[in-house]
C-alpha cells in the first residue's frame, strides 16, 4: 500500500540509523501460556481524566467468558459491549477511539489499555469504564500493568491461537514513513520489534528493537506519551473548546514535553546521550495497542515501524482484513 519508491526511499533512510537497544528474548523460550489467557478476578485503577482533567476516572479490568476484549460503558446500560476490534475503530486521529452502537459508546486513547493484550498475552478481559474519558498516569501504563496483577491471571480451557501475516507486506504513508510485517518463521510464534522513529527536535533519531515479552512490556510501560510544548500549550488554553486537543488531563508529570532544543520535563529511558522515552513508547504501546486490534488472536511475526503512527498502523492491519491477508500460525 502506497509508493513503492516512496517507501524504498524510506527503507534506505531507516537502514542507516544506528541501533539505540536491542533486546531480544532467549532462543526457544515461550513467555506466555499455550492456553487463552483470563483474569481471575477484578481491579480497580483510578486516574486523572485525560481529556476532563478536574474529574478523575476509573477503569476497571475483570474477567470475560467471551473471547477477546470487550469495553462497557457502565453509565450506558442500554448499550452492547464494544469489541476491541479494527472494525470498531471510529478514528485513529491523535488518538485511538473505538465505538459501536451509539455514538456516545465509545473510550478514547484506548492505545495504551488495549497494549497490554500483546504486552501480556491476556487474551480475555471485560474493560468497564463510567465514561469515554481513560484516567491518565505518572507512570504511564504501568499501574494498569499492576492492577491486572492485582487481579490474577488465569488460564481457560481453550488453546490460543496465534495469526501471522501470509506473505511479507509493506505500506507506505505519505511523510517519509512505511510499516514492514514479515511472517513468523518455522512455526515460531514470538513478535519482534524494529521500531525507529525520526524528529526534528531534541528528541532526533531513535531505534529499538526487541521480542516482546511480560518483562520487556512492563519495562517500556513506564514510557509517556509525548507532546511538543506548543501542543502542551495548546491544550491548555484554546484547545478545550476542540474535543481532539482537549487534553486537559495532561501535566508535566504524565507527558514528556520535548522542544525543538530541549525537554521541558525530565526525559527517561537514558542510553548514552539519548533519552529513547519516545521511542519505547511508540513501540510498545502505540504500535502493539494496532496490533490488539487483530480480534481474539494473539499476532506474532516482525513489524518494522519507520517514523510511522496511529493512522499508517490501522490503516495496515484494516487492509490485512479486507485483502485476507492474515492466517494461524
């Protein structure tokens, strides 16, 4: 999908930018259960609101008999539950917004809860919220991780089933920006990320790559979302009257803020003279939260993301359904 000449220009720029962190797992060591994975109870997590920052939201994670994710609205009783699903995405603009039924049952910035199906290989989980707004948090997606914890995991009966994509697939975007899924090899059925981002601030260029597991998930969990100041700024001040930048949960403990020159917050994830905050956050929480979006299934194979973003990422795995591209591995 897109320019090939566009995106061979880009594979060239992504092949020349150096490596900031590898992690990869142990050879032939399976992380997660062989079978779907469930809660064995319920828990709470409770933050500020992300877009009604005066209010603060909880977001309660419970057990589901029905495979997959599914979001209810408990201030909507007369509403079905929502899927997490690429076909119940309403926008990928900013944010990620699923919605079914009405128009009012929805959950915005659902990216950095739906992460943690990939993150932890939780296969089955009731998501119950008393609104649209998500609670935001110091640590990022941390204490969501802690709360599932709290909650205990518990296997069912029923093997996971793992999908990969059935022949390697490049798209392309329109600014210098292309995602690579490359099919699981020999039956294997972990998911590498190469992911590498390219800013023209103090954040410049930044690469990780790395298998995921439940360790290497938690780790990157602490990373933030990222704003410029000018969007901080904006926020702040004219962007409550637009429902797409009332971020009015954001501080200067919950977002990096990053200048052309400088960061206006303390930056973390510090290798050597970077700060590669920005980039685990967009590869561990951004990219994996589109990949969630594959139904009930858990994905497995490579993805290489190159200045790429929420957009680019469901555009990709909606052409993955409507071309029949993905199959179980």
């Amino acid at each position: 999908m897109g320019s090939a000449a566009a995106i061979g220009t880009a594979y060239d720029a992504f092949k020349n930018q150096e490596i900031d962190e590898f992690r990869p797992a142990a050879e032939g060591v399976s992380f997660y259960s062989e079978n779907r994975r469930t809660l064995a109870g319920e828990a709470k997590v409770a933050g500020v609101g992300t877009f009604y920052g005066k209010s603060r939201q909880t977001l309660t994670f419970a057990p589901s008999g029905k495979p997959g994710w599914w979001i209810r609205r408990m201030d909507q009783p007369e509403q079905l539950d929502t899927k997490v699903d690429i076909a119940n995405l309403w926008t990928s603009v900013r944010n990620l917004v699923l919605r079914s039924g009405s128009q009012r049952n929805y959950l915005r910035m659902v990216e950095h809860i739906i992460a943690l199906k990939c993150g932890l290989g939780l296969d089955d989980v009731l998501l119950k919220v008393n609104s649209g707004d998500p609670p935001l948090f110091d640590q990022s997606s941390l204490p969501l991780i802690k709360a599932v914890e709290n909650a205990g995991l518990a296997d069912t009966a029923e093997k996971a089933v793992y999908v990969t994509v059935k022949e390697p697939l490049a798209f392309g975007g329109d600014r210098g920006d292309f995602l690579l899924f490359l099919p699981a090899e020999g039956g294997g059925r972990a998911l590498r990320i190469d992911c590498a981002i390219s800013w023209n601030s103090v954040i410049g260029d930044q690469r990780v790559v790395f298998d995921m597991t439940p360790e290497i998930f938690e780790y990157a969990s602490l990373a933030r979302t990222n704003a410029t100041y000018r969007q901080y700024l904006l926020a702040k001040t004219v962007g409550k009257l637009f429902a797409a930048t009332r971020n009015w949960g954001y501080n200067e403990s919950n977002i990096l803020i990053h200048g052309r020159r400088r960061f206006h917050n303390e930056p973390r994830f510090q290798k050597g003279d970077k700060f590669l905050e920005p980039v685990w956050h967009r590869a561990a929480l951004d990219l994996t939260a589109a990949l969630a979006l594959t139904g009930e299934h858990r994905f497995c194979g490579t993805v290489v993301s190159y200045r790429a973003g929420h957009t680019l990422d469901c555009d990709a795995v909606r052409a993955m359904y409507r071309n029949d591209l993905l199959v179980e591995a």
